[in-house]
C-alpha cells in the first residue's frame, strides 16, 4: 500500500490539473494568474481565468494543524494555510513524516579517520554502513526507509566536542561561576550530541560539569523514549544524570526559565514550517496562499489578501530591515511586462519562515537571559521553484526522488527549507533585542567554526585530508 501510495503521489505531477499547471509556466515561468478572480467572500483568488475555482472550496472549514493532532488520517474537504499543511505533513503524531518515516542514521562505532586512507574512502565507508543501516529496518516497505545523516553522527565525538569546546570557554568568560551551566537541546535526534557534549565537559571540564543541567526538548514520542533509553543501551559505563528529557513542542512552552541558559537549534530551523506569499506586481500588495484539500484528497493551491496575524507580524517586521524580497526588485520590468499579452498580474512565489517568527517570540516571551547556538542549511540544492522555497523529497526503492511542488501526502515527503541567516539575525534582534545590535552575534560558517573550536588532528585522514572540513560546506552557525 505504501509503494503504491508513493507511486500515485509521484503520478499526480502529471494530472490534467497538473498539466494546465504546467501550460501556465511554459507561457510565463513567474505567471500565476491573469486576473484576480473572487471565490469567496473573504477575497481568495484563484490561478488563471482558464480554471475556475470549485465554488465548493468555500464551504471547506479551515484548520490548523493543531486542530488535526487527534486524526489518524489526513483530511480531506478542508482549507490550511501553507504553514499548517506543512506542520501536519511533518509533525502530525499519527501520519506525520517524523512520527513514522525519519530515521537518523547513526553508526555504533566512530570512524578512526587517522586509519582512513583519503576523503573518497571515507565515502565508501559511509556508504557501506548506510546501506547496511537501512536493509534490516523494513525489507516489505521500501517507501518507507527514511534515513539520513548528520555531522553529528558522521564525526562523532569531534563535531560535539567543538560546540562544548565553544559553550564552555562562553560560560566561562560570562556566568562561571555565579549560575550553573544550562543547555537546551531542541530535537536531539538519537542524543548524540547531548552525550557528546557531556563527555567533554565531563572529561576535561569536571569542575563545570558538577554545575551542568541538560535539557533535550523534543516533539516526538518516539524519539524522547530513545533519548531516555541511549545512554543504557549505548553506554552504561557513562550514565549522566544531569539529563531531562521534556517531550513536547518548542512551540508549546509556557514556562518562564529566568536562569541564564544557551538554547541549541541543530538542523532544526529547517523543518519549521514556512507560509508562501505573492505580490501583486503593481500594488505590491501581498497574498497569502491557502492549500485545499477536496473530497479526493488532491490538492489545489489558491490565493487571498494577507489577513493572518502571524504572517502581517512578519511581514512587518521584515519591512524594518534592509532586506528587499527578490521577486519585488525590478519594478520598472514588471511594470513593462504586465502590458504583454497573458502578463501575470503575482509574482513569483516567496516562502516566508512564519513558524521561526514564533520561535524567536517564545525564547524573547519564556527564555529572557538566553545564548542562541543555531546551525542548519543556508542554501539547498533541488529546491522547488520560490524564494527560499524548500526541498520536497523521498526515499524511494532505494533512491531519493525529489518532487517539484510542496503539495505532497502528508507523512511520505521531508520538507526542508533553507535558512537566510543574515536576515534571521535582524529579525531575531528586533524581537529579542528591540532592534538594538549587539557585537557578539555572529554567523559564520561550519567550516570557519570547526576551524576555531575543533580538534582537527583527529578528523584527518592519512592524506592530509579532513573531510569534517569538507562536508556539510552548505552550513552557517548564528551564535549569539
């Protein structure tokens, strides 16, 4: 059933709907709609004059994806903003791509890179052990083996002994010793990080280690019980005690932590769900997108003013950095272009990172005295067509498919989405610094980070080569 429903999601790219999709960007690539056509009383607008919109649709209720944690499911004759259709597909407990499908690989012993010969015999290595990771997890449902990596797994314990390296020579220069040490870790994965952070501390720190409390937040029920469990079962010559692990949602805190703390964001910010806006291209007036859901489960993606607090509040705030949205520059060409025949009257689309909005609201609402450590992607290959859109893909016989529209069923497809950093950085001191700048935020890169903090000597290979150095060079770090 698995393979099957992949097969038909993967077909549905080539539907009549999909097809006058597709006639619509052979005409103009950033074409979205000729006229602004009225489907309900709240002003959504449709794609092109040439489709009408199903006068059914308005009679669809709207939900969010909080509204839906109780289906087993996904629903069908309902309306969602982008960022909730996104959220269900990742998070939903029941079908959610992370609840059922995700899994990180993770190797049971570390890489002794001073025996590896070169850069491409590491290759081979991972290769090999990710191959023999995925054959024993499902050998009837191959849709379903969703494995991937990280730099935490791949060069264990290095890689988390430079961010303790970082952590403990900050807590030093600004709390040691007048509060303790006090980490929050947001989706620890298999808690490799967390354990190898401790390690250090608790090897060459064993002063700061006594002070240290470690917190993991994680949405997912799956994974906090493995958290839990890891240390027993990878390790029980080295329990620490100093762990809590908290299963829910970042985005359902509602507890005031008045104790300075560093709050850590590893390859988190790029599954935060993003709503997609358009702008007329005279007005510049924005659109927000709504995704609807009919009777048989296909998708259609239609169009009205922006009326979503969330999106206005970022909106916004953007409005006071310097940053200028790419599909509104040139405004005179659009202009010029919107006399031609078949002009679109909407730019193209831009995905906007609302749910990172929240985030940084909750960590200025509950964490005042907090240090942010964020580390994710600043740019992906394969993206959809948009601004800062996201990579769709799946796993699938053994290869990954990538797909071309976010609308995808809900649980089967990552969804991942790059972050810009320079622009997350003013937006993050307007909300939790009133826009004051401070000197110590810094972003830098994965590389320019291990340089400083790692202990490269042991990510080297025989020849000379550190591929610690040379992996994941599409990273940033925001350290505040």
């Amino acid at each position: 059933q698995a393979i099957i429903r992949i097969r038909n999601q993967l077909k549905r790219n080539v539907t009549f709907s999909k097809i006058c999709h597709w006639w619509r960007y052979l005409i103009q690539p950033s074409i979205i709609s000729r006229k602004l056509t009225s489907a309900t009383s709240s002003g959504t607008i449709g794609l092109l004059d040439e489709i009408p919109i199903n006068p059914e649709y308005s009679t669809y209720k709207r939900y969010d994806a909080s509204q839906l944690t109780s289906r087993t499911t996904p629903p069908k004759c309902v309306q969602m903003l982008v960022r909730d259709f996104i959220d269900d597909s990742l998070y939903n407990p029941n079908y959610g791509y992370f609840s059922k499908q995700a899994i990180i690989f993770s190797s049971e012993k570390e890489f002794e890179f001073n025996k590896i010969k070169d850069n491409l015999e590491f290759m081979n290595l991972v290769a090999k052990m990710y191959k023999e990771h995925e054959v024993p997890l499902d050998v009837t449902n191959k849709a379903s083996r969703q494995v991937w990596h990280t730099s935490t797994e791949l060069f264990k314990p290095w890689y988390g002994y430079a961010i303790a390296k970082y952590v403990v020579t900050e807590y030093k220069l600004s709390g040691y010793p007048s509060h303790d040490l006090i980490i929050y870790e947001l989706g620890a994965g298999n808690a490799t990080l967390m354990r190898n952070i401790l390690d250090y501390i608790q090897k060459f720190e064993p002063s700061i280690y006594k002070r240290t409390r470690y917190r993991i937040v994680e949405i997912s029920s799956k994974l906090a019980e493995l958290q839990l469990q890891s240390q027993n079962v990878r390790n029980n010559k080295n329990v620490h005690d100093c762990v809590e692990v908290i299963n829910k949602s970042i985005f359902d805190w509602n507890e005031l932590v008045v104790d300075p703390c560093y709050i850590f964001a590893f390859e988190v910010l790029d599954n935060f769900a993003h709503d997609l806006v358009r702008y007329d291209c005279i007005t510049e007036k924005p659109y927000q997108a709504i995704v609807i859901i009919d009777d048989k489960g296909e998708f259609e993606e239609i169009y009205e003013p922006v009326n979503d607090p969330l999106i206005t509040r970022y909106l916004a705030l953007r409005s006071r950095t310097l940053y200028k949205t790419p599909v509104l520059q040139n405004r005179f060409f659009r202009q010029l272009r919107n006399k031609l025949p078949f002009s679109p009257n909407m730019t193209s689309p831009e995905f906007i990172p609302t749910k990172e909005l929240l985030f940084l609201e909750i960590l200025k609402d509950y964490f005042p005295q907090h240090r942010l450590i964020i580390s994710d992607f600043y740019k992906l290959p394969d993206t959809i067509r948009g601004i800062d859109a996201p990579v769709v893909q799946t796993r699938y016989e053994d290869t990954m498919v990538p797909c071309s529209t976010f609308m995808v069923s809900p649980g089967w497809f990552d969804i991942f989405f790059p972050t810009n950093f320079e622009l997350l950085r003013d937006i993050y001191l307007l909300v939790c610094h009133s826009g004051k700048a401070k000197e110590n935020i810094r972003i830098l890169t994965q590389r320019d980070f291990l340089k400083r903090y790692a202990d490269l000597e042991r990510t080297k290979t025989r020849s000379s080569e550190n591929p610690m150095l040379m992996y994941y060079e599409n990273v940033k770090f925001l350290l505040s």
